[in-house]
C-alpha cells in the first residue's frame, strides 16, 4: 500500500508544508512528480532550488524581486507620493493586473492579530513610517483583505497616520467581506480602487 513507501510519504509530507496544500492534494502531487520522466523531475527540482537563491524582498517596499529593487519600486513614472499598503505580495500582483494603480506599494508581510500575538512590531509597520519620512508620501491607500485581522491593521495605521497630517484611504467595499484580493477579479479590484474613501 502507498502509505507505507516512505520516499513518497517524504515527497507528499513536503508539499504538505506548502499554504493551502492538504493531505490528499499533497499525496496527489508525489504521484504527479514520481510520474514525471528524471529530466523533467530534474528540471523541477532546479527551478525551485533557483528561485529561493534568487528572489528575495525589495529593500523599499518589501515586494518580491530577483533584481536589486523591484519592478515598480526601478519604475521612475510611478507616483511615490501615493503607498499602497497590502498584506502579502500576492495582494501586489492582484491589484497590477488591474493596470489602474500608479502609486507604489509597500508590503506589511502580515496583518495586526492579537489574539495570534501578531503585534506592529511584527509586521513592516516601522518601514513603512520611514518611507513616509524620506519620501514625503502624501495618501497611503490601506488595501489590507477586509477580515476582522486586515480590518484592526487598517484602523491602527489610519490612527498612527492621519495626526501626521497624511490622507489614509481604504478600498471601497466592491470586494466581498471575508474574501481575499488576490481571488478577486480585475474588474472588482478596479472598482474597489477608483472608489477608495477616507478612513
């Protein structure tokens, strides 16, 4: 019986690791990697062992890159003086397809949750103040998944900001409460940030 190859029981344990993978779709990837010809196991293995020696965060803002700073942040048309502020990078790549946003991002790496023992300090809230400083950003655009976790992270920043002086927006409710930007499609996302409102 399968269960008791241990090399695929390895295999399926390690996707296991992966967000959002659970058993039975971590043993059905083994068996589609065992399948797989040696060049193509090969291949596969390289492309992943290439991608965690390569990519690593934007020292700006904290987004994915393989160069010295990403995309956006190298883009000189962008405006600096609008910071959008997402949870993950995921958020990143959903609100680009929308080709609406010309502002420039920063990434938290997380939300406020104290009840999991996730404090300010714990996330790139300090980076995203020193941005601010150095780069004399005028609206920060708070585009944090509205949950209960993603809706503590958005009033903390507009409390901390707004006596600063800076305009804090919150993406207009055209996204389900509860749901995720990056299951949220092009149109929705473009809606949520034409209609932005003060928080």
């Amino acid at each position: 019986m399968t269960e008791y190859i241990e090399a695929l029981q390895h295999l399926a344990e390690q996707f296991g690791k992966l967000q959002g993978v659970g058993r039975k779709t971590a043993m059905r990837m083994a068996f589609s990697t065992i399948e797989l010809d040696a060049d193509s196991v090969q291949e596969f293995a390289n492309a992943i062992i290439e991608a965690k020696q390569r990519i690593h965060e934007c020292p700006i803002c904290g987004n994915l890159t393989d160069r010295e700073l990403c995309s956006v942040c190298e883009d000189e048309s962008r405006d600096r003086s609008v910071i959008c502020v997402v949870e993950d990078v995921k958020a990143v790549m959903s609100i680009e397809k929308v080709r609406e946003f010309k502002g420039v991002y920063h990434v938290l790496g997380g939300v406020i949750s104290p009840i999991n023992g996730i404090t300010p300090d714990k996330i790139r809230f300090a980076e995203l103040l020193a941005r601010i400083n150095r780069d004399g950003a005028e609206e920060v655009i708070v585009a944090t998944n509205p949950t209960p976790d993603g809706e503590v992270t958005a009033m903390y920043i507009s409390k901390y900001l707004k006596p600063l002086g800076i305009k804090v927006t919150r993406l207009a409710y055209g996204i389900p409460v509860g749901s995720e930007l990056e299951y949220a499609d092009e149109v929705t996302l473009g809606r949520a940030i034409e209609g932005r409102q003060d928080v």
